[in-house]
C-alpha cells in the first residue's frame, strides 16, 4: 500500500496539474469546491492527508471523478492490484480503514472499495454528485448503514443497494470488527463532460 506522505504528494500534484489546466486560481477552486483556500495550499504542497469529504469537493469541483485524482496513471488494458497496493483513504479514530483498490473510468465512475471497522468505529459521508448508487456487502461482522432517516443493520453475508446522493453513514455494529465490500456507480461530472466535448472538437 503506498505510504500516506506519497500519496498525498501524488493527490497534491493531481489537484495542481488540475487547477493550473483550467487556468483556475486557488481562489477559483476554493470557491468552486468549498474547501478554504488555506487546506488548498496544504493539499496542493502534500503536507495533508485529505479527507474523504474533502477529495470528493476536490473531484468534483474539477470534475475528474475521485479514483482519478488519487490513483496513478493506468493502462486501457487490465488493470491488477495487488493486496496492500490499494490507495489507503480513510482511517478510523479505532483503527478502521477504508482502501480504495479498483477503478473504472466512464460516463458512469467505478470505484471498489474494501473496507474495515473497529467497534466505535463510524463514518458520515456528505451526498455524492445525483444519481450515484452504492452497492455494500458485509464481508465479516456486521454494520449499521444510515441512509437519510433510515438505518439498516446488515451480517456477514447480507447486501445493501441505496442512493448515494443523500447524507449516509457506515458504522460498525456490535463488539467485534466488521468488513464489507462498496462499490461505488457515479455520473461523471459536468466539467469532464466538456472537457471530453472540447477534447473531441479538438481531434475534429
């Protein structure tokens, strides 16, 4: 699994090379992503590792998608990662993490997730871009997923489709650890769709 420091090199020079392509300001993305122009600066110098909610504003400010700003540049062809070689997003105060380690580009993004909770362990995520679906299934455990006002416990074993267009939160249940697979189905954004028009009237 890359190391924290180098990966958030890796997301800072992603989100620098971004900005500067749009000829875009710190001010200008700061506006756009709603995330303060001083932990813009701290992002872009990678002297922080971003959280969930904040690369998501990122992503979808410049409109690449999360997996493109955080995954290193792949193949077309199959695309293999090793355990441990996933991109390590989120960590729990009781020692949960949440691994990214699949990808797919498209009108619609991909991305696969693996993900472990410690008991305690909880994380809330803000609404993703409109018409994103999650897709969940408890691998070991069992977890509690609240979607909007409704809470869902799940055991090893069960699944659980729901939008993630609105407020959501995933948490371990009970006294033991708990896991479970995600994965994430997204529209692309409105500023891939024109930079993929202007890319293409470009080529014409």
């Amino acid at each position: 699994m890359p190391a924290p420091d180098d990966l958030a090199l890796a997301i800072g020079a992603r989100v620098r090379e971004e900005r500067r392509r749009r000829d875009w300001t710190l001010d200008r993305l700061a506006e756009a992503s709603a995330v303060s122009r001083r932990m813009l600066v701290t992002v872009e110098q990678g002297a922080a590792n971003p959280s969930i909610a904040t690369l998501l504003r990122l992503s979808d400010a410049l409109g690449i998608g999360l997996p493109e700003l955080v995954a290193q540049p792949r193949s077309a062809g199959a695309q293999v990662t090793r355990a441990g070689d996933g991109a390590l997003l989120w960590q729990g105060e009781h020692g949960g993490r949440g691994v990214l380690v699949a990808t797919a580009p498209g009108p619609v993004i991909h991305e696969l997730w693996h993900w472990t909770m410690q008991p305690g362990d909880r994380l809330a995520s803000e609404p993703h871009r409109a018409g994103c679906r999650e897709l969940l299934h408890v691998l070991d455990g069992a977890v509690v997923i609240t979607v909007g006002d409704e809470h869902h416990e799940l055991a090893a074993g069960d699944a659980l489709a729901f939008s993630g267009d609105e407020p959501h939160a995933y948490a371990c249940a009970g006294a033991t650890p708990a896991s479970f697979a995600l994965t994430v189905l997204e529209p692309a954004g409105p500023a891939a769709d024109a930079a993929a028009s202007t890319t293409h009237a470009a080529r014409s």
